[in-house]
C-alpha cells in the first residue's frame, strides 16, 4: 500500500509508512503547543529527507485540512486567545482562506 501521507510505499498492512508515523508521534506529542516553524526544526532533527517533510506536512489530517492547516490553525487559535479573542480557527477554516488567498499571517484576524 501506497503512504497516506508521503505516497511512497508503506508496506502490505499500512497505511502510513515507518517515516511519517515518526513525524506524526511528534505532531501528536506537541499538537497545539508548538508553531510551525518549531515543528519544522523537529521534523528536520529526524534526519528525513525535506522532500518527505514536506510531503507529510501538505497531506491530510483526518480528513480536514493538511497537517500544517492543523498547525496554523492551532497556532492562530492560540495567538487570538492570547489577545482576549474566544474563538477557535479549525484546520478546515485555514484551508478555505488559504485556498481565497486572503490567509494575512498569524496575528491578524481574516477579513472576509
Ligand atoms: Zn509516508
């Protein structure tokens, strides 16, 4: 079978081949903790080829959104916390202002 994320082989019974399933124990582990530049300097300490990286972190995540949607969303959700805003971003709302091209960084609000 064919990696879920990487699209490189993964083995007969998997879905997600030995190299993404470390990248993913270490998203898991600092989800909604770390930004994305952090996680890049994780995923770089593996060792892994940045082609793979890079793969795993434009892939799906439960189905909405890539794994750096998610990221972002959690950073962004963060970031407005801090500055007194209750809201909650989701990997699926990144995605669809990402795909608008109208995502203006981390600390600003999104203009519809
Ligand atoms: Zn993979």
């Amino acid at each position: 079978m064919k990696c879920r994320h990487c699209r490189e082989r993964a083995g007969w019974f998997t879905r997600v081949c030995a190299d993404c399933q470390r990248l993913l124990a270490i998203y898991d582990l600092h989800k909604g903790q770390l930004g994305l530049p952090q996680f890049l300097d994780l995923f770089i300490e593996t060792g892994l080829p940045r082609r793979k990286i890079e793969a795993f972190l434009d892939s799906a995540l439960h189905g909405e959104g890539s794994v750096k949607d998610h990221i972002l969303a959690d950073m962004s959700t963060q970031l407005l916390g801090a500055m007194g805003v209750n809201t909650r971003q989701s990997a699926e709302d990144v995605k669809r202002l990402r795909e608008k091209g109208i995502w203006r960084g981390m600390g600003e609000r999104p203009k519809e």
